[in-house]
C-alpha cells in the first residue's frame, strides 16, 4: 500500500515539476549555475524569479493573453 502511494505521489510531482522546471530554466537562463555567490542570495534569486512569473502570468491572464507563448520576449521587453 505504501509503495503504491509513494509511486503515485511521486508520478503526480514529476509531472507538476517537469512542466514548470523546464520553462522556468529557459526563461530565467538557469541551466547551469545561477549568477549569485551564496546561499542567502541564490534563495533571493529563485524567490524573485518564481514571484516574477507568477505576476507575469496574472498580468497576461487578466489581458486574455496566451499564458505561455512569448515570456522570454515580453520579460526582457519589461
């Protein structure tokens, strides 16, 4: 019973993470080292970008925009 719970709980992360993980990576251009030097200010670093998506996709949400398509554009044009 255990292994099943963890195998689908596990399956349901993947697939949360995943879909986020990637275009986060390619918008932000964090595939390798973030550009910060310690810990407290990586922390900063991701806290403001996830903040930084999520008011960018409220703000295309609110104008009926599509949510995903161009915010690599639209960020740096900001």
């Amino acid at each position: 019973m255990v292994v099943e719970v963890r195998r689908l709980l596990h399956k349901l992360r993947s697939t949360a993470i995943e879909n986020f993980n990637e275009p986060f990576k390619g918008i932000f251009d964090v595939y390798e080292q973030v550009p910060t030097k310690g810990e407290t200010a990586t922390k900063r670093f991701a806290l403001v970008a996830v903040l930084t998506y999520q008011v960018v996709l409220l703000y295309r949400f609110e104008h009926q925009t599509e949510l995903r398509v161009g915010l690599k554009p639209f960020l740096k044009a900001a």
